[in-house]
C-alpha cells in the first residue's frame, strides 16, 4: 500500500538534495508508459507513450518544478519567477503555494491556452502578459530575477533539467533497459537536454546497457534549431512551443550528434493529424504541442527512417483539457433528443 513518492524521493540519490533539503512535491512522476498499438502497426515497431499529461498540474514541467521550489525554498527565497507558454506558469504557481512562495508569471499576450491561464488563476499566481512572444518574456523574466528579490524558475535554472531527466530513469527502469529511439517536441529545449542527460547517466553506472537516439520535433513555424537560426516572429498552432530561439539550443544540439539522432520539424496540419490519431485511435488525449513527438515520428516512417522492429518511446508533454480548441473545432454538434429511448438509440444508430 506505498504511493508514489514524487520524483526527489524516488530518485533522490541521483538529485541534488541532502538530508535536510524541505522538499516541495504532489508526487508528480511515475506517470504511464502506454503501449501505442496503431503507432506499432504503422511503424511496425514497438512503440510506447510516456503520458507525462498524468502528472500533477498535467505537464511534464511538474518534474523539473519539484526541484527548482524546492531549491528555491532552501535557499530562502519568497518569491519566484518565469516566463512560460502556459505549462511551466501553471506548475510554477502550484508548486509555489505548497511552498508558501509568492509566483510571478510572464506570458504572451493572447498566445496562451485557456486552461493554463486557469491554471495560474485559480492559485494566485501574479500574472503579466506581455506585449511580445515567449522569448520576450524570458529575456524580461532574467532582467527581473537579475536585479530584483525573485528566484528564477524556467529551465535556464539547472535544476529543472535534474528534475526532468528522471522521466528517462522511469522509462528504462520499467523496460529494463533504455529504448531504441526517443521522441520529443522541442520548445526551448530543456526536456531533450533532461532526457539526454537521465539516459547518459543510467548508461554510465551501468543500469542501462546503452543510450537512445534521440529525435526532436519542432513545429515548422517555430523551427530555429532546423533552420540554424532565430526565428523573430515564431509561429504555429502548438502555442506551448511558439518559441523562436531556445534557451538550450546548444544543449539539444548536443544531444543530437551524441546520440546520433535528428531534430527535425512538422508542420500544424501534421501536429493536429497525429493529436486527432492519439485521441481517437490510442485513446490518449494531448495537447497539439505533444503530439509533435508522434507527428515527427511518423513523418520519419514515411520518409523511410524507422527500421522495423525497434523499441521507441514518444513522450507526450502536455494534457489535451488544457488546450480543448482543438478538440472541439471541426467536429460536429452533439445532436440533441428527447428523454426517449426509442429516439435516442435511433440517434445512436443502434437499430
Ligand atoms: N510540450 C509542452 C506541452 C510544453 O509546454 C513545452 C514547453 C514543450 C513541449 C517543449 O519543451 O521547452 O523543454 O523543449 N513549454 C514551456 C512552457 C516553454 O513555458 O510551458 P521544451
């Protein structure tokens, strides 16, 4: 009858905590590895989903957030600070109030999910949007935690990375060993530099046997790591990585050449394909930024890049509830009826 502990307890001799380290947590982590049974079919390969929208505040972020709080909390600080697409606010204003910290939050104007804005809402976060993208708000969030009393929790802070990479020590503790390929959307590219990182590190101690290549997604109007420079005006759809020139992009560089991987993009129309396959065929609900991952894979077999038989892991970052837009667009008008049976099961064509 134990739970989960969260991801510090779990994986503590391999976080940058001690003894007396207060730790902040609501047990994110241990989060589902789905096996995707259309996703095998059609790349006839064996291929999982790390469901990372079953965390806490329905984000990946929550991982890196137990650790950045918990540092911040350490260290003393009463307020914290970021900038975010939605996602990184939402775990930043949750986790600050189990700490008892106040949460400053910097988004852009208009580029936000409804669900997040709740999110960071509904815990008292003190929210700005900002006339500019989120590369904007990061360079004024650094300005701000540079010269002001509030600690900076975005994924600059090197303990959001430590937080994040044990989504890769699950992964390889629950197959047994790391996979062939690992599949990521890439933002700002923290996540691809914690994934690397975890599975660099399980290889090295000898838990795992190898290392995955690892394959980041960008959304093709937001693509600055494909095209080898700054995007200005970034766009797409996925506004939760609208990101026009990543924090660790050398980073995630980095872990493409080591790993002999790929960082690549996909465009909206194959983002929401894939978001609406993952919803109706493998029963997952995501958000479009999420579906990156599966949209890039699946480009990837049909250019003929995915030999048969691998052992792949495509992470899905985010919930669908935060961005439910997409769901609802297009589709038709539930009809309405009577309280009549006979009615109702001719609607649902069951005779
Ligand atoms: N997927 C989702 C759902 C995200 O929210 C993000 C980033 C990413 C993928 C990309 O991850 O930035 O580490 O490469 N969201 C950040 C935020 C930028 O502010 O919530 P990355």
């Amino acid at each position: 009858t134990h739970q989960w502990r969260g991801i510090i307890e779990e994986y503590r001799d391999r976080l940058p905590v001690s003894d007396t380290t207060p730790v902040v947590t609501l047990r994110e982590g241990g989060t589902p590895l789905v096996p995707a049974q259309v996703l095998s079919e059609r790349t006839g390969c064996e291929v999982h989903l790390k469901v990372e929208g079953a965390n806490p505040t329905g984000s990946f972020k929550d991982r890196g957030m137990t650790m950045a709080i918990t540092r911040a909390k350490e260290e003393g600080a009463k307020a914290v600070i970021c900038a975010s697409t939605g996602n990184t606010s939402a775990s930043a204003a949750a986790y600050a109030v189990r700490a008892g910290m106040v949460s400053a939050v910097l988004v852009p104007q208009g580029k936000i999910a409804l669900g997040k804005m709740g999110q960071a809402l509904v815990h008292g976060a003190k929210i700005l949007q900002v006339d500019g993208n989120f590369d904007d708000c990061l360079t004024l969030a650094r300005e701000l935690s540079d010269n002001y009393p509030v600690a900076l929790v975005n994924s600059v802070n090197p303990v959001r990375i430590e937080g994040q990479k044990t989504a890769a020590f699950e992964i390889v503790d629950m197959l047994g060993d790391a996979p062939d390929v690992h599949v990521l959307p890439v933002g700002n590219a923290g996540n691809i530099t914690a994934y690397w990182k975890g599975y660099k590190e399980y290889a090295a101690d000898g838990v795992s046997s190898r290392t995955p290549r690892m394959w980041g997604f960008q959304a093709s109007g937001s693509a600055p790591i494909v095209r080898g420079e700054v995007v200005k005006d970034p766009s797409t759809i996925a506004t939760a990585i609208r990101i026009g020139n990543p924090a660790s992009w050398q980073h995630a560089l980095n872990a493409r050449d080591e790993s002999g991987g790929l960082i690549d993009e996909v465009t909206d129309r194959e983002i929401l394909r894939a978001y609406r396959l993952l919803a109706a065929q493998e029963g997952v609900f995501v958000e479009p930024a999420s579906a990156a991952s599966v949209a890039g894979l699946l480009k990837a077999a049909e250019q003929g890049k995915v030999d048969p038989g691998q052992r792949i892991v495509c992470t899905v970052t985010g919930n669908g509830l935060k961005d439910p837009d997409w769901a609802v667009a297009g589709a038709p008008q539930p009809v309405t009826v009577p309280v009549d049976a006979a009615t109702a099961a001719e609607r649902l064509g069951l005779v």
